[in-house]
C-alpha cells in the first residue's frame, strides 16, 4: 500500500518533490493543489490526480507538502492542519519568517492533532552527514571554526513574481538561500551563543540580496557565512571550509558534492564525492524516505528551526543599507 500525498503549491520547487515522490514506490500522489487554476489543472493533468484550488477541502492525503511562497508558510500550514484529515504536514524552508510565528506554528499544527516536518535537505547530503560523524567521533580533535561561502546568482526574472524580492513574504537572501547552511551549522554545532551581520540591497530590491554574519556556538565554534544572490550572470559556487585541530576540511561544487581539500590527522581523504543534476541536490528523496521509516528524528528539531529563524528575522529585518 502506497503512503498518500498532496501537494500544495505548483511552482518551482514542486517539480523536485514531484521527482521525488515519484522515485518512491511507497508514496502516490492523490491531489494538487494551486491558488491558480490553470497550473493546477496541469499538474494534475500531468500527475493524473485531482486538483483543487483550495487546500481546505483537501481529503484522503496522509502528507501534505506546502510547497508555497515563504510568508505564507504559517497560515497555509496551519489552516492545512485546521481544516484536512492529514498526519503529516511538510513545509518547505523557511517554516516562517518571524520566529514567534514558528513557534506558535509547532504548538498550532500539534494542537489540531498533526506532526510538522520542516524542510532542510541539505542535512541530508552524504558529505554533509560524513562531516557531522566525523566532528561527533572527535578524530578532528577541537573543531575551531568554519568559513561558508554561499556565492549564487539570480536574475531580474527570478524577481518578477510576486513574491520574490519583498521583505514582507520572501525576507531576503537568509531565508531563500542561506538558511540552508543556517540550518546546516545548527546541525552540525548545536546551540547558537550569539550573532552579528550585516545585509546589503546592492540592486535596490525591498530585501537585503547580500548578507556577511558571524556565528558563535555555545561549544565553542565561531564562524562566517556570506551569502548573495548577486553573482554577475551565473551560480559561482558554495563552499564549506572547516578549521580543526587536526584537520582542515573543504567541501564545495554545486551544492557541496565535493571534496575539495582534505588534510586530516591520520585519514586519507574520502571518496565520497557525487554528481547532482541540480542545485536542490537530492535530499528531498532522503526527506520522503525519511517518513515512510518513521524517523522523524532526522528531521530539524523545533528549537534549532526557531533559533535560525529568529537570527534571520533579526539579521533581515534591519534598516535596510541603502548604497
Ligand atoms: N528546499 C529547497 O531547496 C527550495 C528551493 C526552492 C524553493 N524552496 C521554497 O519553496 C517555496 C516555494 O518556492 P517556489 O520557488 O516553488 O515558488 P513559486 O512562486 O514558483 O511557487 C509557489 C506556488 O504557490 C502557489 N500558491 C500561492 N498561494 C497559494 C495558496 N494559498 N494555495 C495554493 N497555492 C498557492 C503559487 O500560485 C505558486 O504556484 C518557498 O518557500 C521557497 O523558499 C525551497
């Protein structure tokens, strides 16, 4: 017996879910959904499944996937857990914008008897995975800090919806792009102590399409993460550098597929390098798996969402540098 799944919200992102799911012989989708008709319509045309434009009267979906625009995350989940016979509520990242409203979302979905799965698929990616046992299995000795360069490009098209580009429903280049790697040092280094940064809206867009921070753990750990979305004409890179006492350890490529320098106390550099189509890499298909097995440990806890929510709502939502 397949495991049911609706999606809602028929942009961009769905085509990876979509991929995803149907990679699975365990999940079936069972129902679309799209506030605009005529890409709902396609998708369940496509998918040969019922369509709808209302998430409420969705029925019969054990997952839900709010696959919709970053603002509306807390409303659409929420009314979702209000109003479906769902288990299961997956919501893409950001979960919010505002930490208070992530916070209220867990209590919100948990209260109408539901489970809420945030979306971080890069804590999935097997480098990623390798890198946080290696750190666990304490063979680097005192991990000391890390660099994270996150250096891509988007054009005017990217900000011709109605979304993209406002601080009321996209919030910037922390929550569309950085959060990934926000989410990914909590992953890896637990507890925030504290945080400084500094965004800048170099093409005069309402959110900051620039941002530099600097992160310090409770353990210890201090860092930087750059991020923009303001490389001229193409994607450059994402990197991952990790300063160790034993060890310095960078990871890169698309998505950090690769291992580009290894110099580790007594390891000889692994070969666990590997190739992805596209920059979302493949982690949904691990996140899908995920519930199926019942392993809800491995999705992001509550309080490592809300802590990097509340950093990017704090980081994002300064006055603007104006240049
Ligand atoms: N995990 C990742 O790597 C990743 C990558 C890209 C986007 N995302 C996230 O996915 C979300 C969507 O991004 P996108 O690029 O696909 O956006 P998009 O604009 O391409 O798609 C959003 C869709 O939601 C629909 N929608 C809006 N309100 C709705 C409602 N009330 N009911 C049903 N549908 C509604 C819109 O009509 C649109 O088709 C964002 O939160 C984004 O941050 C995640």
């Amino acid at each position: 017996m397949s495991t049911t799944i609706a999606l809602v919200g028929l942009g961009r992102i769905s085509k990876r879910h979509i991929e995803a799911i149907a990679a699975n012989p365990r999940l079936k989708i069972v129902q679309v959904c799209d506030v605009k008709k005529e890409k709902a319509q396609k998708a369940a045309l496509a998918l040969n499944c019922p369509f709808c434009t209302d998430y409420k009267t969705i029925r019969g979906a054990e997952i839900i996937s709010v696959l919709t625009p970053s603002g509306m995350h807390p409303l659409h989940a929420q009314e979702i857990a209000n109003a479906t016979d769902c288990r299961y509520i997956v919501v893409e990242k950001p979960i919010a914008l505002h930490g208070n409203e992530a916070d209220a979302l867990f209590d919100g979905v948990a209260k109408a008897g539901k489970t809420l799965l945030p979306v971080f698929q890069n804590r999935y990616n097997p480098l990623v995975v390798f890198l946080k046992e290696l750190v666990a299995s304490g063979r680097l000795g005192r991990v000391y800090s890390f660099v994270c360069n996150v250096l891509w490009s988007r054009d005017a098209n990217y900000f011709a919806d109605d979304w993209h580009g406002t601080l009321a429903v996209d919030g910037g280049v922390l929550f569309t792009q950085a959060s990934h790697y926000i989410d990914m040092v909590h992953f890896l280094f637990g507890q925030l102590q504290s945080y400084t940064g500094k965004g800048a809206n170099e093409r005069g867009y309402e959110i900051y399409d620039t941002h530099s921070m600097s992160l310090h753990f409770k353990n210890g750990v201090i860092g930087s993460i750059n991020s923009t979305i303001s490389v001229y004409r193409q994607n450059y890179m994402t990197e991952f550098t990790l300063m160790a006492e034993k060890g310095t350890i960078r990871l890169s490529g698309t998505n950090l597929n690769k291992v580009e320098f290894w110099d580790v106390e007594g390891m000889e550099k692994p070969n666990k390098d590997f190739a992805i189509d596209h920059i979302y890499g493949k982690g949904h298909d691990t996140m899908y798996q995920y519930i199926l097995d019942g392993s809800f440990e491995m999705f992001p806890k509550r309080e490592e969402v809300v802590s990097g929510i509340r950093l990017m709502e704090d980081l994002s939502f300064q006055v603007l540098t104006k240049r």
